[in-house]
C-alpha cells in the first residue's frame, strides 16, 4: 500500500499564493505519475495538473501560467505552487499517485486539502 497525505492548503485572498505538498509513504514502492485534481462544491472533479516520473508536465488550461507542478522523486513527494489564486480556485485538492507496490500497479488518492479564495 502507498498513503498520501496532502498539506499546505488555507485561506488566501485572490492574488495570493498558495503551495501544496503531497508525500507518499509505505514500502517497497516506487512512484510513478503524479496527479493533482480539484473539486468545488456541486461541481465534478476536475484534473489540475500531472508530471511524470521524469518530469514531464500538463496542465488544465485554467491553471496554465499560474500553477506549476513539481516532484521530489527521492522524497516521493508531489508539490503544486499555485500562485495569481482566484476565487474560482475554491475547492478541495487532492493527490493522486500511480505506483508500482511489491509488482503490482495501483491507483491511490490523498485524502484532500481544502483550498479557499476569498477576500
């Protein structure tokens, strides 16, 4: 099994910055892609950003320019800078990790960090 806990969500006024950090642990594991996703209230959940085990990017197009995606692989961390933040970026975010555990490939998600935009 791999866990992910996110951290570094909050309050920020729009225009602030905000970074999120996503750490994976367990054993015998090895990180592949990483993914951010976001969900509002009442609305579906919505693919942030996603790199590579060798760091390659994309990105939603409401996040290009003012988001950027990183990873620490020998952290087996995941970060995203998110930064001009807008209200509309109000949402719970959450990691995703694919991983290879003891052969196996698995799919496994963060439990989620509250991201809120507001004056």
């Amino acid at each position: 099994q791999v866990q992910l806990v996110e951290s570094g969500g909050g309050l920020v006024q729009p225009g602030g910055s905000l970074r999120l950090s996503c750490a994976a642990s367990g054993s015998d594991f090895s990180i592949y892609t990483m993914v951010w996703h976001r969900q509002a209230p009442g609305k579906q959940r919505e693919l942030v950003a996603t790199i590579t085990r060798t760091g390659s990017t994309n990105y939603a197009d409401s996040v290009k320019g003012r988001f950027t995606i990183s990873r620490d692989n020998a952290k087996n961390t995941v970060y995203l800078q998110m930064n001009s933040l807008k209200p509309e970026d109000t949402a719970v975010y959450y990691c995703q990790s694919l991983a290879v555990v003891r052969g196996a490939m698995g799919d496994y998600w963060g439990q989620g960090t509250q991201v809120t935009v507001s004056s």
